[in-house]
C-alpha cells in the first residue's frame, strides 16, 4: 500500500510537471509572436520614413521645374528687349544721317566714332550681366552636387541600420527571422534601383542644361552670320558711292563715310578681342560710363558749332571751302 501511495504521488507529480512545461511552452511561442509583431512595427515605421523622403525630392523636383520655366521666361524677355533695343539703334541712325548732313567732315567724323563705341560698350554691358547670370546659375549647381551628397550620406546611414539589422537577425536563427532577411533583401534592391533612376535624372539634367548651352550657342552664331550679312550690304553700298565721285561735294561725304566704315570695321574687331578677357569685362563697364559721359559732352559740342554758324556765317562759309 505504502508502494502504490508512493507510486501515485510521483505520477501526480509527472503530471504537475508535464503541465508546467505546456505552460512554458505557450509562453514561449507569445514571445515569439510579440517579437514578429515588433519587426513588422520597424518595416512599417522604415516605410514611412522612405515615403516622407520620397515626397521630399518630388518637391525638389517641381521647384526645379518652376526654376526652368522662369529662366526661359527670362530668356524670351532678354530677346524681346534686344529687339527693342535694335529697333531703337535704327532710329538713332537715321537721325545721326541727318544730322551728319549739316556737320563739317571732321565733326561728323568724330560724332560717328564716339556713336559706335557707345553701342560697343552697351553690348559689353550686357554680356556682363549674362555672365553674372551664368555665376548664379553655377551657384545653383552647387547647392544641387550639395544636395547629392546628402543623399549620399543618408545612404551610408541606411547601409549601417542593414548591417545592425543583419547582425541581431543572426542572434535569433529562426525561421520567420530568415524570411524576413529575404524580404529585407528585395527591399534592399528595390532602394538600389531607385538610386539608379536618381543618378539617371541627374545625367538626363546634365544632358537638357546642354541642350540649352548648345541652343544659345546656335543663336549667337545665327546673330553674328546676320551682322556678317548686314557688313556686306554695307560694304556693297559703300561701293555704289565710290562709283559717284564726279558728283564734288557728295564724293567727299561718300569718301568720309567709307573711312567711318573701316573704322568701325577695325572697332567692330578689337571688341571681339576684348569680349575675350573676361576679366577685364568690370573695368570696360566703367569705361562704358565715361564714354557715355564723353558722348553727351559731343552733343553739346554740336550745339556750340550750331550756335557759333548762326553768329559767323562767314567762318563756316571758309571752313567749307577749306575742306
């Protein structure tokens, strides 16, 4: 009797016993539940992050293109202005004709050099604010390779938490955890794959801003073969003037219009050459100023000639047969 009372005690005890491991076992697979939950809360919470950052670039990108939209709206601007501006040099021309037909030969001669060089300095002036435009541009640019390399580092950084990731997913060897590192993997693709897209936007950017060079280059050259076209047709009228010389004094304002011709010719060459040296572009700009000073100084020059042929008649009738 004291065997089988011994007997059942221990089978009551095998049986507690059996029960507690049931207990740590249920235990054991909440643990492992609660643990998936709290991974599935870091994928969440990293996707999040990857959108906000999305959302980022796409309004970098729409103020990039607002950017591009304003700066051809400047441009489109700047042609309409030189249009203006080329209209009104025609008529400054024409009125320099017909004041150069009551001017003495060696006045007109000077009026027309001091004219020229105020039109070359006024297009030196405005190539300087194209090149200060150019400078603001490459600001731009930096500000851009800046942004560049701030995803760089924020790549090392997700490179690092994937290695952290990686080591603690190592700790736990189980079974779900190894799916979750195929999974991790994928994503790890698919964030390399949107980094190609990015380096490819940025080659595309590179290749338009190009495109664009190549544009202003081409009408540059439209304009000089233009400017080339408008010489020839002078020089072709300067020869239909040398053919009238037996007509006297016309010869001579013919002879003197020729010589104007070469000398702006030769001008028209040495500011090619100063266009050159970038440099001195600040210092020409003030050059500019005292040329324009120097004109309205020749206006008021041809007053005082006007004035003085209204009291003496007689010195400008011997002034002109001299010349």
């Amino acid at each position: 009797m004291m065997k089988t009372k011994a007997q059942g005690e221990d089978m009551m005890k095998t049986q507690a016993h059996g029960e507690d491991m049931m207990k740590t076992q249920a235990h054991g697979e909440d643990m492992m539940k609660t643990q998936t939950h709290g991974e599935d809360m870091m994928k969440t919470q990293a996707h999040g992050e990857d959108m906000m950052k999305t959302q980022a670039h796409g309004e970098d990108m729409m103020k990039t293109q607002a950017h591009g939209e304003d700066m051809m709206k400047t441009q489109a601007h700047g042609e309409d202005m030189m249009k203006t501006q080329a209209h009104g040099e025609d008529i400054v021309k024409t009125q320099a004709h017909g004041e150069d037909m009551m001017k003495t030969q060696a006045h007109g001669e000077d009026m027309m050099k001091t004219k020229a060089q105020g039109e070359d300095m006024m297009k030196t002036q405005a190539h300087g604010e194209d090149m200060m435009k150019t400078q603001a541009h490459g600001e731009d640019m930096m500000k851009t390779q800046a942004h560049g390399e701030d995803m760089m580092k924020t790549k090392a950084q997700g490179e690092d938490m994937m290695k952290t990731q990686a080591h603690g997913e190592d700790m736990m060897k189980t079974k779900a955890q190894g799916e979750d590192m195929m999974k991790t993997q994928a994503h790890g693709e698919d964030m390399m794959k949107t980094q190609t897209h990015g380096e490819d936007m940025m080659k595309t950017k590179a290749q338009g801003e190009d495109m664009m060079k190549t544009k202003a280059q081409g009408e540059d050259m439209m304009k000089t073969q233009a400017h080339g076209e408008d010489m020839m047709k002078t020089q072709a009228h300067g020869e239909d003037m040398m053919k009238t010389q037996t007509h006297g004094e016309d010869m001579m304002k013919t002879q003197a219009h020729g010589e104007d011709m070469m000398k702006t010719k030769a001008q028209g060459e040495d500011m090619m050459k100063t266009q050159a040296h970038g440099e001195d572009m600040m210092k020409t700009k003030a050059q500019g100023e005292d040329m324009m000073k120097t004109q309205a100084h020749g206006e008021d020059m041809v007053k005082t000639q006007a004035h003085s042929e209204a009291n003496n008649p007689e010195a400008s009738k011997e002034m002109l047969e001299t010349l």
